[in-house]
C-alpha cells in the first residue's frame, strides 16, 4: 500500500511538472508574439504615401494606428497609407496571435504632401449659380424626410451675391408648402472619387432650419440609397445650434442609425468655417477648421469607393431638422468656395 501510494505521488508530481512546462509556453492556448519589426516606406513624389511592412513570429494580425486619427487593422502587415497633410506621424502597430496575445512597436514617419486643385467653384460671378456645376432638385417633402420646404430653381432662393451662394429659406405659400428653399446638385456635371474637399460657409439661424453639405454616390438612379453611398460633411440643426453632424449613411447604417460623430463650435451661424472631407481608399475623416471629428475606415465592404457629387441644401423641419419657430420668415446659408484636391 505505501509503495503504492509512493508510485501515485511520483506520477502525479511528474504530471503536474510537465503541465507547468508546457503552459509555460502556451499562455492563453498560443505562444505570444516575438520579435515584431516595423518598416516605412515614403513615398519621394510628395503624395503622402507611404508603404509599411509589419512582421512578428506568431502574429495573425496587426492593427496600425498612423497616428492622425486613423486606425486600420491588416492581417498580412502590409499596407500603403496615404496621409493627408505634410507632418511628423508616431505610428502604433500591435501585432496579436490567434488567442489575443499582443506586442507592440512605434516608429516616426516625416511625409510630406503636395495637393492640387482638381475642381473649385469660388462663387465669384454674380447671378444665377453656374449652369455647367449645378442643377436643382425639385419638390417637396424632402423624399422621405417629412421636411416642410418646396425646392424650387428661382433665383429668390438661390444666387450668387457678392462672392457667395446664397440659398434661401422663405417662409411663403408655394404649391401647397409653408416654406421655399433650394437644393442645389452636381450630379451629371461634376463627380470624384477620392480626394480633399474643402468647404467655407456660414449656417442659418432658427429653429427648424436643416443647412447640409453632403454628398451621394452617382449611382443613385440605379443603386438606390442607402446602396450608392451619402456623405454629410455638414449637418446642423437651428435647434441645437452650433453642434456640427458629420455622418456616413450606407447599408446598416442609413436614417438615423447612420455613422456619425458631432463636434461644437462657436459662431457657426455668424461666420464663416471651413467644412472639409479628406476620402481616400483606406479612410474617410470629416473636420471642422481643420480639426478631425470622425473617422471611418473604408473597404471594399462599403459603398465609398465610386463616384460621388454634392449637394448643398437647406431644409425646414422634418425628421432631423425638428420643431419649427413659427417666427422664422427667412434664413441663408452662405458658401464662399468648394475646392477639392487631389
């Protein structure tokens, strides 16, 4: 019985060395990520490219952050990020195994960025926007949105002036709506697919007004929306007044569950700032007077790798714009330039 007992505490002790020695190497069921190196690659063509190659033993993903709000994971390790602006970058890169283990590296990137203007409207001819940029939607109701405006193409409601656009909002009688405004489009004048957009305008006061800055993909007419893709650079509401909306609206995310982030500001209604967009394949960012607020990164899984125009409007009330101040008889919004680069 004791030598029994004796061969029993032996096997066991030999088990549970042998459990401890693997285990010592299989933390979490895997074996942690090791010697992860990290190389850039920047672009000599001022572009803003710069390609990076990530390795690590035992690593089946790596995320990079690139450290001007972006973050993307790559499960090869290999990628080229374009950045938008000439700067100094710190670029996080976590490489992790199958079980969630991870190790960690920083490196610098100076890049610098050259852009061109690919496309502009500067507002400087006084009259009617230009026919060869802009068209009109025409209606009401806002399809869909329940907004209280008839859109019309009358110079009342849109005009050049003084170097800006100015889109009207009316309080008046109009084929059976209580308000008029304009909705201006450059589908079939002007579409892109990736590059900067900036836009310098100054938002209309008063409860229920709705200005927005936004864009739709082209394939609007046979992708219907949510499919084909919106951008809102801007949005703002007269009731929450200088809270700026930037939002994406795509499959999963259309009304109001859409993919979006807000930012304050001050004066939005009383001066001018500058709205911009920076679209390329791997990202889309909104700002405000250069200031980053949302950050979505692209794929081949969202509908933002196509195409798309503007469009410039002001609402009324509606489903976003909300309670109307029946005091309200007019309001504008002002747009000093839309420049996109590339």
């Amino acid at each position: 019985m004791k030598a029994m007992s004796l061969i029993t505490v032996i096997s066991i002790s030999l088990l549970s060395l042998f459990s401890c020695k693997k285990d010592s190497n299989n933390t979490n069921g895997g074996v942690a990520p090791t010697n992860l190196t990290v190389a850039a690659t920047i672009s000599t063509d001022s572009s803003g490219n710069v390609a990076f190659i990530a390795s690590a033993t035992n690593a089946t993903s790596y995320d990079y952050d690139y450290g001007d709000g972006t973050f993307q994971t790559v499960a090869s390790g290999t990628i080229t990020y374009k950045y938008a602006a000439t700067g100094t970058y710190t670029v996080n890169v976590i490489a992790t195994n199958a079980s969630g283990q991870t190790i960690s590296k920083s490196i610098q990137v100076s890049v610098k960025v050259v852009t061109t203007v690919f496309w502009s409207e500067e507002f400087n001819t006084d009259g009617a926007p230009n026919p060869a940029k802009w068209g009109y939607d025409l209606g009401a109701g806002g399809w869909g949105n329940n907004e209280l405006e008839y859109y019309t193409a009358r110079p009342e409601n849109a005009v050049v002036q003084g170097g800006v656009l100015k889109i009207k909002l009316l309080k008046e009688s109009y084929n059976g709506s209580n308000y008029t405004s304009a909705r201006l489009i450059s589908k079939n004048k002007f579409a892109f697919t990736y590059g900067k957009v900036d836009i310098m305008a100054k938002l209309p006061a008063g409860g229920g007004t709705w200005p927005a800055l936004w864009m739709l993909g082209s394939d609007v007419s046979t992708n219907t929306w949510p499919s084909c893709g919106e951008i809102d650079i801007m949005e703002h509401k007269g009731n929450d007044l200088n809270k700026i909306f930037g939002t994406l609206h795509y499959p999963g995310h259309s009304g109001g569950n859409g993919n979006g982030a807000t930012t304050t500001i001050s004066n939005a209604t009383t001066q001018f700032h500058k709205y911009s967009l920076d679209w390329s394949a791997a990202a889309i960012k909104i700002y405000v007077d250069d200031v980053l607020f949302h950050t979505v990164a692209n794929s081949n899984a969202i509908p933002f790798n196509h195409d798309f125009f503007f469009i410039l409007n002001v609402a009324m009330g509606g489903d976003f714009g909300g309670a109307v101040d029946p005091n309200i008889t007019n309001a504008t919004m002002e747009v000093d330039y839309i420049r996109v680069y590339k």
